[in-house]
C-alpha cells in the first residue's frame, strides 16, 4: 500500500521545453581608470639625488669637529681636536731560512719497526667501575675497566686512579709467567675542581 501511495505522489512535471542554458551576467559599468599623478621629482615625492647636488653645490667635505661642535651646542674653538695618529712602523722583514733538502723515503729501505705502546687517553672516575681509554700500540682505542685483559698485548688491568692506569705486564717465560707492574699516566690529565 505505502509503494501504491509513493507512486501516485510522484506525479511527473511537464517539460517547459527549454533546456538548460547558460545566463549572461553582465556587472556594473566600470569607470575610466584615472591617471597616474605626475611625479614631483625623479623618484616620486622623494628626490634621491637630493643630496648629491648639495654636495656639488660647493659646500664639500664638512669638518667632523665642526659637525660635533654643532651637535653639542658649541662654538668649533670649544672642541678638543685629537692628536693626529702616529705613522705605522715597517713591519720587520724575516730573514731568510736555508733551504733544507726534504728527506726522500727511498723504497729499497724498510722502515724502521716503531712501536708506540700502550697510552692511557683519559681517565672516566665518574662512573661505575671507573673507566680508562687505552690508546693501543696499532691504533685503536679501547675502553677498559678494573680486570679487563688485553691478550695481544699480553696486559691486564688492574686498577684505576686519577690520571693513572696500573697494569700487569705479563709475559711468557717457559712453565711459568713473568708479572710486571707499571703504572701509566694519562696523556690528558683531567682539570680537577675541587668540591668545597
């Protein structure tokens, strides 16, 4: 029943036969632009080369003890002149150094085998367990604590100070081992602030 009703309410609309098309729309008149106001001066109201014929015109370079004086009121005989600034001494010429031959590395001769050893970089007390940086004899840096081991250079760490680093040297000798002790100092000390 609700579709029959549906049905007889959409009752269809007569065409008008027009079909759509597009309206015209015109807006108001416009007015004549007006035109530009001639300007005053080379650049607008504002004459930039003002200044310039001022300068030709035959007042020149103005005195700056004679600008101060008038800044402040005051006659130009009022104001201190300073004292003219000394000339520049020469400036030393160096002498000459020997021309020194650049050592040459000749490849037929090996390099001397030159080994650095173990440094200590810096020390890290701060933290827990203290820490150093190692600086190691191939170059590499190497953070280690209390007990670290560094077997290729046969050391073992065995504590850490202000500034310093104890190690044991151990070396290989037959059944047994040979133990030195050294201590390394910091190549960095750290700059120490005492805390009251």
């Amino acid at each position: 029943m609700l579709t029959l009703l549906t049905l007889l309410a959409c009752e269809p609309i007569p065409s008008s036969g027009r079909m759509l098309e597009p309206v015209r729309v015109t807006g108001p008149a416009r007015a004549p632009a007006a035109a530009p106001a001639p300007a005053s001066g080379p650049q607008g109201d504002f004459d930039f080369e003002s200044e310039d014929r001022e300068g030709a015109s035959g007042e020149g370079e103005q005195d700056p003890i004679a600008l101060q004086a008038r800044l402040l009121g005051l006659s130009p005989d009022q104001v201190a002149r300073p004292a003219p600034a000394p000339e520049p001494a020469p400036a030393p010429t160096a002498p000459a150094l020997p021309a020194v031959a650049a050592p040459i590395w000749d490849p037929s001769r090996p390099l001397p085998d030159v080994q650095f050893g173990v440094r200590v970089l810096g020390v890290l007390l701060d933290l827990q367990p203290p820490r150093a940086i190692i600086g190691l004899p191939d170059g590499r840096e190497q953070v280690v604590t209390p007990g670290a081991m560094l077997p290729a250079e046969g050391l073992v760490v065995l504590a850490i100070g202000r500034d310093a680093v104890q190690v044991a040297r151990v070396t290989p000798s037959g059944f047994y081992a040979r133990v030195d002790t050294e201590t390394i100092r910091a190549l960095y000390p750290q700059q120490g602030t005492t805390a009251p």
